[in-house]
C-alpha cells in the first residue's frame, strides 16, 4: 500500500475496531509492527488518533476527525435537533453561537456554529478544540462527569491561558459547583484574551453530557448584569436541544 492510502486504511480500522493494540493492526494489515506504529504516530501528532486514556497501548479515534463533520454527523439526531433552536437563540442575542462535543476528557471539538451580524465578533472554525477546564463548553460538561474524571484531568496538569484561567483543584471544583448551582457556565477571559462565552450541557437520558450549546461575544460586548438572563436564555437552549433529540 502506498503510504496515504494504508494511512487511511489504518484510520478506518481503528474506527471500526477501537481501542485497538498495534499487535491488532498489524495481524489485520500483514504490516511490520514498526510500520503500524509509525503510523499511528503520525497520525496521533495530526489529531486524528490519540491513545486510550484508560490503556495507552490501545489506540482510538481523535477529534480531528470531526473537523470534516462528515455526513453522518449533519444527519444524526444532535445535529438536527440543535440547529433550529441554535439560529432562535442567535436571533434573540445576535451573538455567535457554538454547538461543541467532548473528545473523553482531551478537549471540546466545534461541531456547528451559527453566526451574528456584527462585525467584530468571536471565531471558531468547525474542528476548532480547545481545553475543558478554561473553557464555558469544557467546565458545563466537567460539571456533569464523575469527579474521578475531573480528578483525573486535574492530576495531568491544568494550563494557564492567562491569569483568569482556573490551575488548582480547588478553582476548578469551585467553578463546577457554580455551574451546577446556576444550571451555566461562564468563561470570561480565562481561555482567549478579550473573548467571553456562557455555555449549558445538552444531556442524554441518564445525565451524560453529550454536547454543549455556548453563546460567544468580544469582551467589550460582556454585560455582567445580563448574565442571568443569557444564562437562562442558554440553560433553555440545551434543554430544548436535548428534548428534540429524545423526540419529546
């Protein structure tokens, strides 16, 4: 196979076989072992495989694979029941609003976005991560997930983004305790210098965080007094979002 081509071919096994060993790969393909994990190092430096965080000897999809937001993703029941009420709560605020899925607990991934009419405003392209502990989008779903999972991300290290960004254990259980209290989340400048977002987690049947809905605006635009209402004219969004999703 040519090296693109068994590139791919190794992608799509993982997807179909995931968390999958190299020695697995290498049965399947007939490939030197030091083929395969060549490979796969490539492709984990380019974001589309990482390893398993429960088994690092086991291989998985990564989030750059939904930076191409394939099909299947523009027709599943997520992506149809946000879009709607995403372009109603854009109207109502005429800011940009963002729907991001997690990656486990290595990042949030943008899947949709819809966008306001002014001119300065906040960007994230589809693909875009960022980290879930400095972030509105990765703290609605931290406040949703066992705390052995926000244990385990607080025990890998938490980057400053700035001097807003939350580092310590403490900071961070203190944020989520306040997004489940508020039913919110708020980043003001604690990931991107001058930009600010709320976000709500949109939430399976049994409270599993599966996405978020966030509304994103230049500082400038941050009104702290609004805050209630944006939060609640967010928190209402997800809701709705998730009852369309279960065909409530």
């Amino acid at each position: 196979m040519k090296s693109v081509t068994r590139s791919l071919r190794i992608l799509e096994a993982v997807a179909q076989h995931q968390p999958v060993t190299v020695g697995e790969l290498t049965k399947l393909f007939g490939l030197p072992k030091s083929t395969v994990q060549r490979t796969l190092v490539t492709l984990n430096e380019a974001g589309w495989l990482r390893a398993n965080r429960k088994d690092t000897t086991r291989w998985e999809i990564g989030a750059r694979v939904l930076a191409v937001r394939p099909a299947a993703l523009q027709g599943s029941s997520l992506f149809a029941a946000a879009r709607e009420p995403m372009i109603r709560l854009r109207d109502a605020v005429n800011e940009t609003i963002h729907l991001s899925v997690p990656d486990a607990l290595q990042c949030m991934v943008v899947v949709d976005r819809v966008d306001c009419t002014h001119a300065v405003r906040t960007f994230h392209a589809i693909g875009d991560t960022s980290p879930l502990h400095a972030t509105a989008t990765g703290r609605a779903v931290l406040a949703h997930v066992p705390r052995a999972d926000v244990d385990e991300l607080v025990a890998h290290g938490l980057e400053s983004f700035g001097e807003a960004t939350p580092t310590e254990a403490g900071q961070l259980h203190a944020e989520l305790e306040r997004v489940r209290a508020d039913g919110y989340s708020v980043n003001r400048k604690q990931y991107r210098p001058d930009v600010c977002a709320v976000a709500a987690a949109i939430l399976d049947e049994g409270g599993t965080p599966l996405a978020t809905v966030a509304v994103s605006m230049p500082e400038s635009r941050y009104d702290a007094v609004r805050l209630p209402e944006l939060g609640r004219l967010v928190a209402d969004t997800a809701q709705e979002i998730a009852g369309r999703r279960m065909g409530a």
